[in-house]
C-alpha cells in the first residue's frame, strides 16, 4: 500500500472551511461535555477516602491555605510579600503554590478556595483537551485522530495524578497549546507571537518551574524537528530567522512574570533544594520507575504511566508512516527518550550532570508529562493512519506490516495479561476492533471501527485514571474542627510561635499552614521550598531520626522535624516558640510530661495534648555581649553550648565595626516592646543605656531592611538564622521593611516589557492594515 508524504508548507494550515468550523464547534462541545463528566465521576464523586495522606496532602496543607493567604492580603489592599506565620519568616512570592498574578486564578477574588480549585481543573482540562485537539488537527491530523489525542492527553495517567498539585496539573495543560503557538511562530503566523509569550507568561507565573522546563523541551524538539523539515524543503533560512524570534518569546515571557520568577529563583538559590545538593545515585532514588514497572504500568493501565491501549498498540500503526513523519519523529523521540529519564538509568544521569537544570528537578518521573504528551500526539497520528486505509483493499490491509506488528502487539500485551492472571479487557477489545478492521472492506464498515476504538480508548483512559480522595469542597469543616485549641493558643501567645507536631500534620483540623489559616506564627510548617538554613537549624534542632544526608534515601528537608529527650532544646529556645502541639505518647510528648519544671499541660483533648513553655525567649531583645564566629557549623556548635546565654549574647557571623570577636559588656537589660507587627513592616522600640544590639527573632533575608529612624543601618546575621541592629544608649524605634530588590525589579522589567510588547503589537497592526 503506498504511503504519500505531504508538501511541507511555510504558511500556516489554510483558514477553516463552513464545515472545520462546524466540526471545531462540536469537538470543543463534546470536550467541554466530556471535560465535566470526567470531574463529576472519576474526581469529585469518587473521592470516597476523606484520608490526608501523601498522595492528598499538598491540596489540603499546602495550596489552599496559601492560596487563601495570598488572596485575603490581596482582597485587604497589600500584596503578601513575606509570610510571617511559618519557620520564623518566609518570603511569600516566591513559594510554590502562590500564582496569585495568574489570569484564570482571579476566580478566586469570585468564590473560595475550595470552589476555585474545582472550577479551575475543569476549565483547565477542557483548554488542555481542546489545545490538543487543535494542536493535532494542525499538523494535518484528522478530526477523529484529534479526538483520541485530546482523550489521551486529557486522561493520561500523570495528569491525572496531578489532580492534587493544581499548579503542575494547570501547567502541564499549557504544553499542547504551547507547543502549537511554537511550530505557527515557525510557520509564520502572524499573530502567534503573542500567544505564545502569553502561554509561556502564564506558566512561569505558576511557579511550576520543572513543567515549564519540560514544556520548553517538547516545544524545542518540535521546533527542531520542525527545522529539519523545513531545511529539507530549502526553506531554512525564514525558519532560522523565525526560531530567533522563538528565543525573543522566551525571554519576553519570562521578563512579564519577572514579579514571580526572580523571587522564586532568588528563593531555590538559598534553598535546601538549589541545583546539585543531591548526588545522581540519591536523586534517581527518589522518584524512579524501573522498566519493568513501568511497562506493567502501561499494559495494565494503572499508575503515573498510563495513557490506554491505543498509544501502546499504535506504535505498530505508526511506524514508516510518510504522510507524518516530522510528526512521528517527534513523537518517538520524545516518548522514548522520556521513558528512559523515569527509569532513572544512564540516560537520566547524563542528565543529571547538565549544570543548573539538571540538578534542580530531581525525580525522574517527572518526565511523564513529556512522555505523555508524546503518546497522545501518536495516539492521533496511528488513528489517522487507520483512517487513511478506510478505503483499501483487504489484502493490502492484512499483509501490511505495521498493521501486523500492532496486532503482534496487542496480542502479546493480551496474552502477558493473561499469564499474571490480570484482568483487563480493553486489550483483547481493542485488538477485537484492529482484527476486524482489517478483515472487513468498505470505507464505512472501516471508519465503524475507528469510531469504536477511539470510543474504546476513551472509555479506558476515563474508567483507569481518576481520583480516591475526597476534595476540600467536600470537607468545607477540615479547617475548623479544632478552633477551641487555637483560640486559647491565640489569648495567650503574644510575640511567640507555636510548635505543632508533624504527627499530627494528617490529622484533620491540625493540619500543617495553621499559621497561614489561623495568622499565628508557627515554627514548624510543611514547605517543599525553603531556606537551606532552616534545613541546618532544624535537623540540630531534632537530632532524631534525622537521615544521613549521604543516604541515597534522603529527602530535601520539607519542615518536617520532631522533638523528643535528644533534641537540642537550646537552639529550638531561640525561635521563640511558647506552645506545643503534640500527639500524646509520642517522644516529644512523653519528655514533656517528665519534665513539668519546663512545660505544663495547658489543654488536652482526645489524642492531642497542648504544652505551654514556662521560660519562653521574647522575639525581640537587647543584648550588651557579641562574639564574631565565622563559620556556619561554630555557630551552631556555639549556639548549643551551656557557656552561651542568648539573653546577654548574640553571635554573630561577620565582623562588626567597634566589636572585636572577644567582645564583652554587663549590664541591666534594656527595655525592647514590639509597637507594630505587619508582615512586611515591624516597629520596635529599643530603651538601652550601653552599646549593644537589639536581636529580633525573624529570619534574615535578603530584602529585609532596617532604619532607626530616617536614617538606614546594617542588619547583622544573628544566632545563624536572625536579624540584629547595632544600637547605641538611648531610646530608638527601629523599623524593618521588606524591600525586596527581586520583586521591584520584576515589577520594572514587567512593565516595561509589556509596554515594548504593546508598542509591538500596536506597530504591527498598523502595518498589517497598511499593506491591506
């Protein structure tokens, strides 16, 4: 049966006809219909588990109470710079999970959390589904091959997983349309600059970096293989010219969510996570599928690797097929060199070794957004292929060799099913379909049995993917249940933190981001990027079960550490925390209660015990005494140490002018109030009568800037993680600001980027209607 290769164009596909129109409607509207039906069944209504557990926990104490934090300071006329209400201080843009400047989130200045998360994964899988579609009928897909692309997009096993991590599941539904606006920027569209700088804006305002990464290398593997296409036609000068322009959409995207993106990178540079604090071997540890799982994922439909029989099938279908070559190359590579990465082998190590990328996402299967993608795009093209034979002859059909490999392997993946004893029925129905497909003649009895295998295929990826958890709409109480705790926490606090048990991080109403919730400062809190500092200071703090750090099972540190005999009481002392929140009987419980000279019970209720320290360090002090130790690890050794007395001293980690290292002074203590405490502003009045400095109990961090009345002065690193100023005898009010350099230069290389682009657009308007 002859194959035809189709002219490669530099224009863009013709302007659709009455009848694409009409068929792009009805596509968009059986997607929309499909889209609802998904969330309605296999999301909402099969959350039967009201577990949080490690599969459910980022949506419950991660995404909406930070989103909520963000669009409360938001809806209250102040951008949330810094959170003050986790660790002892962290900076609020540039966390994951905020994209509070991204366009569809403004739903959420409309309806709660909660509700917004529902509305967005719909309106977010629909413009996946749709984008995919369209993306498939550009490339000279047909309407039914388009069809099984968006399902198997819309339904792929690592999408779906996502459903849980809304930012990663709303990025990786930009890559179709991403990847489309790409290859029309190379074919000369005259718009899709635009688009594309927008879509590649949105995703880097969504903070989800490692998709955003990986969408850049879909959409670079297009484009390269686009070129080649291109150059074989001698037109690849215009496609040089125009992959220029591609790198000037990059950067224009990135410049536009500056505001987002130079926090965020500001923030994993100083990270426990920054670019290779891991070795290879403890990366691909941590998040490998071996090729045996891997493979039983894809046969059995079940897991992050799912995309349904029809990709797994259609490689055979695929294979030699001229009329989509530039698209089958893309395809292949991708989703084979993708497969390699999750194994976590020799490919993922090459990898690993690329400086800065390589090293900043570290679980290999993260790379299934790509192979997803991949697959959905063969998915349509082996359709089109089927499509293509409807009106060939039978025996053409039967004796073409890449209609018999994909029945050889459909029937493999049918009899391997059979001999585990696993049951799964769309693999002899989907090989059902193939068979009779080519046994039967006639162009109508041939597309019949397309039609059933996209409709088989769809009901596979729709009845294998899905959800268990139930959703915080449906648990609107989670976040209340303990309010009794809290409020009597909150009568009594004053300046200090509160410590809650990450034992009790599942439990409902003691989740992790009360402080978020409740606006009480918390010294422990789940946050996947953090400060590396923290990382040191805890896991001292802690000292059990702390893994070794060399250990190929080590985790990036998360917020997660206990409290028990071992623990180094004197540094946790420094961050000011007077409450405890803990899961009777643990260790951290059980020393409590032996020790009634340093904690007494306060409240008590079911398995939860609330402890009150009895000698709590204030947030804010004067202490006449500095020593100037300037390595990290004799600081905290220091710290520590029985001869160190943080109410008299501080240590310090760079020189002071007037302080030598040996420094010491004695006194009376000076009086210190907090007058104001506002996220991105605190005031403190200091009354000393010597020199010494005034020690405040947030984290230092670039951006924090402190002024004693009008006049600027130093902030020194106190105690490893803190802030100290310098003062002199007498009264002083003491002002910090956060000022952060990152986001006002973000705000500035966004608007003026938006304004270059709006000049662009404008000129390039008026020469379009001047040519007209």
């Amino acid at each position: 049966m002859a194959d035809h290769l189709d002219e490669p164009r530099m224009q863009v596909t013709p302007a659709w006809s009455g009848s694409d129109r009409l068929a792009a409607v009805l596509a968009a509207l059986l997607l929309f219909l499909l889209t609802v039906a998904f969330w309605k069944y296999r999301i909402f209504d099969s959350g039967v588990s009201p577990a949080i557990d490690i599969v459910s926990v980022d949506l419950y104490i991660s995404h909406v109470p930070t989103v909520q934090y963000g669009f409360e300071a938001l809806e209250s006329g102040r951008i949330p710079l810094w959170n003050p209400y986790q660790f002892c201080g962290e900076p609020f843009m540039a966390v994951s999970y905020t994209a509070l400047f991204y366009p569809p989130h403004l739903v959420g200045f409309l309806v709660d959390v909660p509700t917004s998360v529902e509305i967005l994964f719909v309106l977010h899988m629909f413009f996946g589904g749709l984008s995919m579609w369209w993306l498939a009928r550009h490339v000279g897909i047909g309407r039914l091959g388009g069809l099984a692309a968006a399902l198997t997009f819309m339904w792929s096993g690592w999408i779906i997983s996502q459903n849980t991590l809304p930012m990663l599941f709303e990025a990786m539904c930009w890559v179709p349309f991403t990847v489309l606006m790409i290859d029309r920027v190379l074919l000369g569209a005259r718009q899709a600059w635009m688009w594309l700088i927008a879509a590649l804006a949105c995703q880097f305002l969504l903070g989800a970096m490692e998709v955003t990464l990986h969408t850049m290398y879909a959409g670079g593997l297009f484009a390269v293989c686009r070129l080649v296409q291109l150059a074989g036609k001698g037109v690849w000068i215009p496609a040089l010219r125009r992959s220029a322009l591609l790198l000037v959409c990059i950067a224009a995207a990135a410049l536009l969510a500056s505001p987002q993106l130079l926090p965020t990178i500001e923030l994993t540079r100083l990270s426990s996570r920054a670019a290779g604090s891991l070795t290879w071997e403890q990366a691909s540890l941590m998040g490998r599928i071996p090729p045996y799982s891997f493979l039983e994922q894809a046969v059995q439909n079940f897991g992050f690797g799912s995309v349904g029989v029809l990709p797994l099938i259609g490689f055979g279908l695929v294979l030699g097929f001229k009329r989509q070559r530039m698209v089958l190359t893309f395809g292949l590579v991708a989703a084979v060199g993708a497969a390699f990465l999750v194994f976590g082998g020799a490919v993922y190590r090459l990898y690993y070794e690329i400086p800065i990328v390589g090293g900043l996402f570290r679980r290999p299967f993260k790379f299934l957004d790509i192979y997803g993608f991949a697959q959905a795009l063969l998915a349509g093209v082996a359709i089109d292929r089927l499509c293509e034979w409807g009106g060939s002859d039978r025996r053409e059909v039967l004796r073409h060799w890449s209609w018999l490999l994909a029945l050889a392997i459909g029937c493999a993946g049918t009899l391997w099913l059979a001999s585990v004893g696993r049951t799964n029925w769309y693999w002899p129905a989907m090989v059902g379909l193939l068979l009779l497909f080519g046994i039967v003649s006639g162009r109508s009895l041939r597309i019949a049995c397309v039609v059933g295998m996209v409709a088989l295929h769809g009901a596979n990826v729709f009845w294998t993917t899905g959800n268990t958890y139930q959703r915080p709409l449906q648990q609107p109480h989670l976040y209340d249940t303990r309010r009794e705790v809290f409020d009597l926490i909150k009568s009594s606090l004053g300046d200090s933190r509160v410590y809650l048990s990450p034992a009790l991080w599942f439990n409902p109403g003691l989740t992790a981001k009360q402080g978020m919730l409740r606006k009480i400062p918390v010294s422990v809190d789940y946050e996947p990027l953090a400060v590396g500092r923290y990382q040191q200071f805890f896991e001292t703090v802690s000292m059990e079960g702390v893994p070794d750090r060399l250990s190929p099972a080590y985790h990036p540190f998360a917020g997660a550490y206990d409290l028990g005999p071992g623990s180094r009481w004197r540094l946790m002392d420094l961050t000011g925390t007077k409450f405890f929140v803990m899961q009777v009987d643990e260790p951290g419980d059980r020393f409590m209660i032996g020790n009634p000279n340093d904690f007494r019970v306060v409240l008590q209720r079911r398995k939860t015990r609330v402890f009150a320290r009895t000698n709590v360090l204030p947030r804010a002090s004067f202490v006449r005494r500095a020593r100037v130790l300037e390595r990290e690890d004799e600081v905290l050794a220091a710290l520590d140490s029985p001869t160190f007395d943080p109410r008299t001293e501080v240590l310090l980690e760079e020189p002071v002018e007037g302080i030598t290292a040996d420094a010491t002074a004695s006194g009376a203590p000076g009086e210190v109030t907090i007058d104001s405490y506002e996220p991105e502003q605190v005031v403190i009045t200091a009354r000393v009568d010597t020199p010494g400095f005034l020690v405040f109990g947030d984290l230092l961090y670039p951006g924090w800037k402190a002024f004693i009345g009008d006049r600027e002065v130093p902030i020194h690193r106190a105690n490893y993680l803190f802030r100290a100023v310098r003062l002199d005898p007498g009264t002083s009010k003491v002002r910090f600001e956060y000022r952060p350099a990152s986001f006002r230069l973000g705000l500035v290389l966004s608007a003026a980027t938006a304004l270059m682009l709006i000049g662009a657009c404008w000129g390039q308007r008026h020469s379009g209607a001047s040519a007209s």
